[in-house]
C-alpha cells in the first residue's frame, strides 16, 4: 500500500501539553524529525507563552484546545484536523489528571472527572484518529499510564484504576492494528519531576515515596519523553501491547 508516513517527519498529536511530560514529549517529539501538534486543554495563555518560547529556540508547535474528557469535542478537534489538512501519524495519549482521596473520603466526582479524563480519553481521541493510520499503513499510539496502575497508590483507587484501565486498552488495540502496520504501547513512567507530583504533600513525597523509590530520586520528563520518541520510530516496529516501565526501579514487573 502506498505510504506517504514511511519517512521521518510525521505529524505527531500529543495531549496534554500543558502538563512538563506533555511538554517534553512534544520537544522530543520535534527533535527527532516530526511535526509536532499539541492539544491543551484550559491553560491557553500558558501554551501560547510556552509555544513562543519554544519558537525562540528553533521549535515550531501547532497547539490545538480539546478537553479529553469530551467525546464531541475530541470528535471536532479531528475534524479541524482534517480541514487543516493534518494527518496524524503519531498520537501520544498523554492528558491525564489526579482527585487523590482515600477512598472513604472520595467524592463521585472525584472518581468521574478522573474516568473521564484518563481513560475515556483513551477512546474519546484514538477511535477518531486509528481507522486513517491503518489505511495508511503505518501508525504510532503511545498511551501514558503510571507505576501506580500496575502497584496502586494509597489515595488512587480513582487514578489506578484508570492508569490500569490503559493498558487492557493497548492491548485490544494492539491485536486489532497489529496487520496494519500500526503499534500501540503503554508507558508507565514513576515518579516524575512535574507539578503533579509537586502537589503530593511534601511530607507524603519525602516519607513515603521516595524511600519506595530504589534510585532514590524522582525521574525527569526528558526521560520518558525519549522513551516515547524510541516506541515512535521505525527501529520500534516490532513492539506493540507492550506496557514499559520507567520508575526508578519503585515497581519491577
Ligand atoms: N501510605 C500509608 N499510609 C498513608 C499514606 C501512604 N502513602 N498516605 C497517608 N497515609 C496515612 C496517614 O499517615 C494517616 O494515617 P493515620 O490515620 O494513622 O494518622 C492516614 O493515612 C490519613 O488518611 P486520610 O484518608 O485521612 O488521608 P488524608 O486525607 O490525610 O490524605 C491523601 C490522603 C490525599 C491520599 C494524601 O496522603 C496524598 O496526597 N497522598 C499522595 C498520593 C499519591 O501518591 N499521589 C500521586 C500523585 S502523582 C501521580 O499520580 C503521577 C504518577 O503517575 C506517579
């Protein structure tokens, strides 16, 4: 089948950039060849000063607004694709939130705009944008999950199920794109260095994660976001329903 993908510089679409891992996808993203479009969802002054600083460094990004959460809205942001002629190669589902609670104190709120956000997603933006890539043959989904989908977290029963949730996704995906030249891949970063972690109270963050973590530190977003540019290149043709670890050694598959 012909393919115009088969060749660096794809158009990557990476949820979420508001967020320091979105960011860093993104700019990882960039840096190995593609055009990159990045959706954020309220924070437009925030994404826009970061889009021009990231021009002042050499780095054109297209930003889209999309709440994740909202199927009709992720179904509109496909169609202005469309019109804007863009063909998404790469889809990083990387937009995600956390209401952590202990479970008796959590809200139904809490565990819906976490659903919604985390796991209808999953749908709300891959059902739109997968059909195109199996036509074409060729197709990246990168789908972040979390260390605390795989071991929980007191105070997530929300946010891992949700992140746990992901990965059945992947997989069903993954057997369903399989021949068509398309991969599907969970990553589950750790403990990053990013606000959402920043806003875990400090003494939580010092007295009881950290020591979980064997490395002894958080991750950097620039980490995973190389992991994430690897799964997205030809040399990774050959994963697809994997679920990768990058945790600093806190929880070993
Ligand atoms: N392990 C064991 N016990 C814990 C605990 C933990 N991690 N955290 C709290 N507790 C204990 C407290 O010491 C306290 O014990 P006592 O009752 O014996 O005094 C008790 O639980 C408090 O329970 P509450 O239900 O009253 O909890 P709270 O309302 O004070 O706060 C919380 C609970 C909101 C969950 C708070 O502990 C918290 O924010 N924890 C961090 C949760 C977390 O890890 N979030 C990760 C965010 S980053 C992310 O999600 C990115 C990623 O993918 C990794």
């Amino acid at each position: 089948m012909a393919n115009d993908a088969s060749r660096q510089g794809r158009t990557a679409l990476v949820t979420g950039g508001a967020g320091c891992l979105g960011r860093a996808i993104a700019i990882a993203l960039h840096d190995a060849g593609h055009q990159v479009l990045v959706t954020y969802h309220n924070s437009a002054a925030a994404a826009r000063a970061w889009q021009d600083e990231q021009a002042g460094l050499g780095r054109d990004f297209t930003l889209y607004q999309v709440d994740v959460a909202d199927n009709a809205a992720c179904q509109a942001l496909v169609r202005q694709l469309e019109q804007d002629g863009r063909q998404v190669d790469i889809l990083i589902n990387n937009a995600g939130i956390t209401r952590d609670a202990s479970l008796r104190k959590m809200s139904y709120d809490n565990w819906s705009e976490v659903m919604r956000s985390n796991l209808d997603s999953m749908f709300n933006m891959t059902q739109p944008l997968c059909g195109a890539m199996a036509d074409r043959g060729w197709g990246r989904i990168v789908n972040i999950s979390s260390v605390n989908g795989s071991k929980g977290a007191f105070g997530q029963a929300n946010y891992a199920a949700s992140k746990a949730g992901i990965h059945g996704f992947t997989k069903s995906l993954a057997l369903e794109l399989a021949r068509k030249g398309v991969t599907v891949n969970t990553i589950s970063p750790g403990y990053l260095a990013t606000s959402m972690v920043k806003a875990v109270p400090e003494e939580v963050l010092k007295e009881k994660i950290l020591p979980q973590i064997p490395l002894g530190r958080l991750g950097e977003p620039d980490e995973v976001a190389a992991l994430v540019a690897f799964v997205c290149s030809d040399a990774a043709a050959f994963m697809t329903g994997s679920n990768i670890a990058m945790n600093g050694g806190q929880h070993m598959y």
